[in-house]
C-alpha cells in the first residue's frame, strides 16, 4: 500500500467518525480552548506509550482507535486555530451545518496531506524504516512542544508555529497506523 493510498484510505475512515460525531454532538468539541485541545491530544498518545510500554491493555479502545481519535483532535485544533469561538456562539453549537464542518474538515486533511506528500517525497519514505513506538514518541515530542509555545502565549523566536506541528502530529499518527495495519496483514 502506498503511503498516499494509505493515507486516503485512513483520512475518509477520520471524516466518516468524524461526520458521525458531528451529527450525534454537533460541535460541542468547539468551546475546548486550544490548551485543552492540546490536553486531549496528550492523553491520547500518552495512553498509546502506556501500552506500548506495559505491553497490555485494560480498556477495550484499541491503539488504531487512539491513532484515530488523535488525527481527528489534530484535524479539529486546526479549525479551532481558524475560528476562535466565543461564549456568546454557544448555543448554536447544536445546530451546525454538519456538511459545513466536514468541508473544513476537508480543507485542513488536504494542507496536511500536502505537507505529507512533500516531506515523504524528501525524506524518502524515512518513516517506514521507523518503530511504531518512535512514531508515539514524536507525537508526544510535537505535544509537548505545542504546550510549551501555548504557555508562551504563541511566542517563538525561531520555531515553527502551532499549526505546524498539528500537521506533523497527524502525519505520524498516519505512519504509526499503516505500521499497525501492515504488521496486521503481514
């Protein structure tokens, strides 16, 4: 499977769980600050590591799920970063225009597919020769270092924005799951 195959493949099964939530929750998802965000999105990888490291599990969600669910929240901090909401746009949370969503939805996987595209393309598909955990670990590299420009309020003198490193958290979370899904078939 190639990774732009791979990662189409993965993206419309994302947009899919998240057009489902959006019709069950609407947009709920929109009043978490982006510190929360970034929040979830560390429990979610921190979750994986555990199991990596315990080498079991107690709660059934599985790791590709984990995976799922941080490419959705990373797809999700990216239209967050667009739209700040504000407490008087609350109440039309429930209301929203589920097709509007997924259209913005739409609009960020397609920036981080490109910015996969490209740096697979000059980095020679590197990733595949990574471990799976390595792919954890560099999630939670890119996490930790969202956290730290949020607490200097968005402030950096020579690294790359916020935004950036969203998109990088999806691509990795796309190479662990292929790992996963490869080793699976193999």
């Amino acid at each position: 499977m190639t990774t732009e195959t791979a990662f189409d493949r993965l993206i419309n099964i994302c947009r899919e769980l998240f057009r489902k939530k959006a019709y069950d929750y609407g947009a709920s998802w929109r009043i978490f600050r982006p510190t929360s965000m970034t929040d979830q999105l560390f429990i979610k990888a921190k979750r994986i590591r555990s199991i990596e490291e315990k080498g079991e599990q107690k709660v059934a969600d599985s790791i590709e799920s984990e995976y799922i669910g941080i490419i959705n929240y990373s797809i999700m901090a990216l239209m967050l970063l667009d739209e700040p909401l504000s407490e008087s746009d609350w109440s039309a949370l429930a209301n929203v225009d589920v097709e509007a969503l997924v259209s913005q939805y739409d609009e960020k996987a397609t920036i981080v597919r490109q910015t996969l595209l490209a740096k697979n393309h000059d980095y020679g598909e590197a990733w595949r020769d990574m471990r799976i955990t390595s792919c954890t670990d560099m999630i939670l590299s890119k996490i930790l270092r969202i956290k730290q420009i949020e607490d200097h309020q968005g402030s950096t003198l020579v690294s790359e924005p916020v935004s950036q490193n969203y998109v990088d958290i999806v691509n990795y979370a796309v190479f662990a799951w292929i790992k996963l899904i490869e080793t699976q078939n193999s």
